[in-house]
C-alpha cells in the first residue's frame, strides 16, 4: 500500500525520526499517524489564535529499513487510540492534499488571466465534480499563490519582467522590447510589443493614440499605450511602455524605440494630450507625422476645469461643440470665441487631482493583465471578422449603398449607412459649371451651408466640411452630390480606405505572426483539453460498461504520458513555458518606490 494513500484508510501519516550513514544516505525511515504525540507549547507563550489539539499520543508507526534503494519493513504497529476520518472528511487530511504541477500551471495562468485565487480555485474544482476530487483545498490554493508572489518579490519585479521578455523573446524572435537604466542600474523606462502588434500596426498604423494618463503601479511609473483603431472601429494595442518621468529625453528614447520596433514606419497622425514636452518630442522623432490634440483629453480637461460651464446645455451645445467640430476657418472659429467670451463670466479653477487610484500592483502582474487584454482584444475582432460574412441591410435601396455593403465592415457601414441617409435632409440650393468642376451649395440645417465641388472626369468630389479627412468615409454633402448622377453608382475608389474594408489585413503576409505568437501555457492546454473529453466524459457516464471503457483509456493515457516523461529524449523546453526558458543574462533593479504625498 502507497504511504500517500493512507489518508483513505481515514487517518493522516507524518514523517517521524531517520538515521543515515557517514555518506548522508538514509538507512532508516519511521513514518507516524498524524496523531503520534503531544503538541509542545509554553504557557506562557502568547497565541494569535486558538488552535485545536489533535495530537493523543497514538503509537501507530512502520519503520523501514533502506538498503541500496530497497525499503524492508522492521517494526509496525496498526493499532490507534482513535476514532478515524469520517469518509466525507478524509479528502480534508493534510498528507493527501497535493496540488500537481498541472494544477499549479493552470492557477497560476488563470490569476495572470485576473481571475481571482477563490474563483481559479472554484473553477478546477467545478471541473473535477467538487473539491473533493481535486486533491487540495481553498487553504492550499491560497498559499501557494502567496509563495508565487513572494517569489516575485524577492527576485525583483523589473528583473522578472526582463526575464519574461527574454523568455518570450526565445519562444517568438518577433517579440520586440527595448530598456533604460540609469546609472545606477535601476530601471526608468521600458517597452514592448508581440509580433501581432506589429502586424495589426502595419494594418491600422497610419493613425496613433498615445496615451500617459495613467499610473498603475506602486513606483508611480507612467503607463503609456500605444492606441490604434481597426477596422470594426476597436481599438487596438500596438505595444506599451512605462516611463520614471514626463521628460522630453525619455520620450524622445520611447517614440525612437517604438519607431525603430515598427520597422521605421511612422504615424501619418498622432493624437495625444495637451504636453509641450511631448509634442517636442514628436516633432524630433516624427518630423512628418501631423500631432492632433485627443478630442477625448479636450472634453475630459473641460469637464474637470470648467464643469460649472461645460455641464451647462447652452454652454456645450452652442459653443463648445461649435468650436471642436463645426468651425471651418480661422476667422470662424475667433468670431466664435469672441461670442462666446460675451455670455460667459471667466473663473480660475485651481486644477485637483481626484478619484485616482493610487495601485500597489508590481510591473509584472500589469504586463500579466496587459497581455490578456490583448488576448481578449483579438478574440473580439476574430468574431467580428466572422461576423462581416454576410451583408447588412441597407437603409435606402441605393446602388451606392450596395457597394458600401459589399467593401466595409459591418461596424464601418452602419456609420456609412447613417451618413448616406441624411442626405434626404440635404437640398441643392445652387450649382455652378465652370468647363471643368461643378460647384454646388446645399442647404441644412436651418441657415447653415456647405460647399461641394465635383469634377466628373475622375468622380472626385470635395467637402468644405473636410469629414472624409477626419474619419474616412464620405459626408452627407458630398453623397448628395454623386447619388444625384446617374453616371455614378459606386463609391469612387480613391474615397475607400482599406483599413475600413473587410480586406483590411489582406495583402500583409501574417502566417509568420500567428505561428510564432501560437499560445502554449498549461491553462490553454487545459482549456482545450477539457473541452475535447467533455463528449467522452458525458458517453462513459452512460452506465457502467462505458464508464469502465473509459476509465481503462484514460489508465492508458496516464501510463503512456508517465512513460513519456521519463524517457531520456524529453529535452528542458518540451512543455514550452516561462519557467523553462533561460534567464536573461542582464541585471537591473527595480526603481525607487515613491511616497505618497
């Protein structure tokens, strides 16, 4: 009989006393019955907690001789001074519980996932039909997770994180990351992208989000993404860095890192925050990307600097509004501002920072969460790709539209659709012929009037508006115009921009990415593992027979699986995870923690 499985009989089994030899073999070996003994403690010594006595001194023991490897028995004693386990109870004896390295892989990867240890712990145990079967408890769980973060701790966070990219760096030579150390060797900024980043940048890279509003980390380094927008309209992570300070040096090393990953492609645009810093920063790296200020960062400043004004309809709605979106020249957009300096009285409000979440998370467990959000990322544009298979219904049965139908997204032809279909409040009020372009002028909304110009010889067309600059479908004016000639029953190509179109990633070769980016931890396997046996599982609970029949299958599996571990030829890397990668060979330290103010 194993000693492991002892605990079935209803007690638990302790390692007792052992000798060894003078060349530190043993030679022998006692185990005891958890309940051998009496618990030594001072009565006087102060307890956090009251503890219950199961030790009752019971004498059961088996005593082994070790001889070359082979274990004889020299004493035994089966009888116990107790009552045993209760059958119900006895997956609680602690020299039972044992949590398997599978197990182990798998909670691990579930928690990097943000799922919590009591809903990981949950979750195997649901999978095993109750905790009993699982071979540990919630307790188990919990403590191992603990020693995995002290681990963590005491390796150092940023040389853990190096090591991570290291490791995924050897696994995909297409992962890319870039880091600064100061003199001392402590880290001050870090970056990194996967292969598929690359490739979804080489897609939808023409326009950038760059982002450092957030601080997520207790050394309050700077979370900056880098922010794309796809072709249904999500958005989309190209890499992300963290960054010690706000200066113009350490964003001139993140855009040159970041620049140098992308193969030296740089953004046509780039959106950012009002930073003077980082704009300069821009102008050197990106001498010929055009830097927009975030329309985002502009209402989120005004919500919080002038709440008493922008909150107020007639503030936002008149003036507000008209100045971000409407204004189509210099002197209208002054004209404007000079009204509405008129109705509003000025304050100075003192700017406070409220509601941030000061986090205490360690760089790795963010880079843990940032890559599952990715994961999540492309798992929702996936599905959308399934989803553009068929054809969304047309509001206007219009040959334009059909073709709209056919080439975009279904997120982008909504928005094309709610577009086309304004121009049924759209008038011609004048049109003019000089030989070459026609000019007309239409009429909406009340007085307002806008310019559309169209030269029949190549179907271009042109808006005072300038929509198609800012979001890259055509407006209502310019629709107006081509639905009213007959000649025109497509959307001119040059007004198509790829990166809108169900072929959006079409032409990238990206065989490469996904082979290299494949995904290999002990939680998918598992994953995937459960969900090909879940139809077995369900045949052999049938009845009797065919639960035999899969119980001697899975007897076979486990035989040839342990066969395959011992054999010779199962080289280090052959489960393909973190822990069996080589560590890098570059040392840095974690940056200096700062105190909350």
């Amino acid at each position: 009989m194993k000693l492991d499985l002892l605990y079935i009989k209803g007690f638990g089994v302790r390692k007792g006393n052992l000798a060894r030899n003078t060349k530190g073999e043993i030679t022998r070996r006692t185990f005891v019955c958890n309940c051998e003994g009496y618990s030594v403690s001072s009565a006087d010594e102060e307890k956090k907690f009251e503890k219950f006595e199961v030790r009752c001194g019971c004498l059961a023991h088996i005593k082994f001789k070790v001889d070359d490897g082979i274990l004889e028995v020299i004493e035994y004693i089966s009888d116990h001074n107790h009552a045993f386990i209760p059958e119900n109870q006895r997956h609680l004896i602690r020299c039972g519980r044992i949590m398997s390295e599978t197990c182990n892989g798998v909670l691990a990867d579930m928690v990097k996932a943000g799922i919590g240890g009591i809903s990981a712990y949950k979750f195997l145990a649901n999978e095993v039909g109750g905790s009993k079967n699982l071979g540990f408890n919630l307790h188990d769980c919990q403590n191992y997770l603990q020693t995995k973060r002290s681990e963590i701790i005491t390796g150092g966070d940023c040389q853990n994180l190096l090591n991570h990219f290291h490791s995924m760096e050897q696994q995909n030579p297409m992962f890319s990351y870039a880091i600064q150390v100061d003199k001392d060797g402590r880290l001050t900024n870090i970056f990194w992208r996967d292969s598929l980043s690359k490739f979804d940048y080489d897609c939808f890279g023409d326009v950038l989000i760059f982002d450092t509003t957030y601080r997520t980390n207790k050394y309050e380094m700077i979370c900056a993404p880098f922010v794309g927008v796809n072709h249904h309209w999500n958005n989309v992570l190209f890499g992300c860095a963290f960054l010690l300070d706000e200066t113009a040096e350490s964003f001139i090393w993140l855009f040159d890192a970041f620049l140098k990953c992308m193969g030296n492609k740089a953004p046509k645009i780039i959106f950012t925050d009002q930073n003077q810093v980082m704009a300069k920063a821009i102008r050197t790296v990106f001498p010929n990307t055009q830097h927009r200020l975030c329309f985002w960062h502009i209402r989120k400043n005004a919500n919080q600097n002038i709440p008493h004004l922008y909150k107020k309809p007639g503030f936002k709605d008149k003036y507000f509004s008209t100045l971000m979106y409407r204004c189509q020249s210099e002197d209208e957009f002054e004209f404007t501002w000079r009204e509405m300096e008129k109705d509003q009285r000025s304050e100075s409000i003192n700017n406070v920072f409220q509601n941030i979440a000061r986090k205490t998370s360690t760089l790795m467990k963010f880079v843990h969460y940032y890559e599952e959000q990715v994961k999540h990322m492309r798992k929702i544009e996936s599905q959308d790709d399934y989803s553009c298979r068929g054809k969304a219904k047309a509001a206007i049965p219009h040959d334009i539209l059909k073709h709209a139908v056919s080439v975009y997204t279904r997120a982008i032809f909504k928005k094309f659709n709610d577009e086309f279909t304004l121009i049924l409040s759209e008038n011609i009020s004048s049109s003019t012929f000089d030989g070459l372009i026609y000019s007309f002028t239409l009429k909406c909304r009340g007085s307002q009037r806008e310019h559309v110009k169209f030269d029949p010889a190549d179907s271009s067309v042109s808006c005072e508006c300038k929509s198609f600059k800012s979001k890259g479908w055509l407006c209502r004016h310019a629709l107006k115009v081509l639905s009213e000639n007959i000649s025109i029953r497509s959307i001119p190509s040059a007004y198509i921009l790829k990166r809108w179109t169900k072929c959006a990633k079409q032409g990238i070769e990206d065989d490469e990415f996904h082979h290299l980016s494949a995904d290999s931890s002990k939680f998918n396997r598992f994953s995937k593992l459960i969900q090909q046996s879940f139809e077995l599982m369900s045949l052999g609970a049938e009845d009797e027979n065919t639960m035999k029949i899969v119980g001697k299958s899975m007897e076979k599996a486990k035989a040839e699986i342990s066969l395959y571990k011992s054999s010779a030829n199962v080289t280090d890397d052959a489960s393909g995870d973190d822990d069996n990668a080589s560590l890098c060979n570059i040392s840095v330290l974690d940056p200096l923690q700062k105190k909350g103010k």
